[in-house]
C-alpha cells in the first residue's frame, strides 16, 4: 500500500490548505502588488499634492456682489419654506438684519463660558511663566486680546 493511502482524507485536507495557503498568498501580494500601487491613479486622477493655502489668496468681493449673494440665498430659503407651506420670509428685512449683525460682528467676549476658559488658560501660562522666572501677563488684558485674536481668525 503506498503510503498516502493510509492518511485519512482529514489530514490530506489540511496538509494541502497548509501548503497551498501561503504559496496562494505569496502569489497574490506579487501579483496585486502593481495593482494596488496603481489605485486612484488614472486619466482623471490628481498625482499631485496641492499647497496649503495661507488665507492669502482669498479674493475680496464687493459690497453689491456680497448683498446680492446673501440676498439670493434668503431669498432660495423663503421658496423652500413656501413649498413645505411655511410662510415667506421678508427678504429685505433678512438681509439688512443679515448685514446689520455682519458689520458689528459677533463678539467672543461675549461668551461668559468662552472668556473663563480662556482666563483658566492664561492664569495657566502666568503660573509658567512665574515658573520661568518672568515677569507675569495682565490677565483681562490678555483675554481681550486673545479673544480678538480669536475673532479676525477667519479674516
């Protein structure tokens, strides 16, 4: 009897899935390695990494260019509250309201919640600084200009 007769179909089983696992997988990370390299690249694929912007490269836009904008997009917002049957909006009012509270500006110093974090905060660096042996910040006149800071961050 030759020698394989005698192992039982079990064992066969798991000697070939042992042997042809590996040799499968070796095959496979050869052959799909190209493939894999090559996903997202393409005819319309960008292959480049574009710059960060600075903020610098934001064009300014006119006065009557950024009322007809927001007049456009109160006034889209009117229709879609028509057609759910809600009432109009007054889009003259919207928009004067919109550039009104626009050229003000929301005030971070404001936020009673926001002006404690950031008084924790520096009351945190004073102590370091005390630490260091510098001289200490004013601690409101740090907060102001924090918040300030805070405020122009979009601009």
């Amino acid at each position: 009897m030759p020698p394989l007769a005698d192992f039982q179909v079990g064992i066969v089983l798991i000697i070939v899935v042992l042997v042809a696992l590996p040799v499968g997988a070796i095959v496979f990370a050869r052959g799909a390695g190209g493939a894999l390299k090559e996903i997202g690249k393409g005819p319309l694929a960008i292959e480049q990494d574009f710059p960060q912007s600075s903020g610098a490269s934001v064009q300014e836009v006119s006065a009557e260019v950024r009322e007809e904008e927001i007049r456009q997009m109160i006034q889209a917002r009117s229709d879609r509250a028509v057609a759910k049957g809600r009432q109009a909006l007054d889009v003259d009012a919207e928009v004067e309201k919109l550039l009104a509270t626009e050229s003000t500006g929301p005030r971070l110093g404001g936020d009673r919640a926001l002006r404690e974090e950031v008084r924790q905060l520096v009351v945190a660096r004073n102590e370091r600084r005390e630490r260091q042996g510098k001289k200490p910040l004013n601690v409101e006149r740090e907060i102001d200009r924090q918040l300030s800071e805070l405020e122009n961050l979009g601009q």
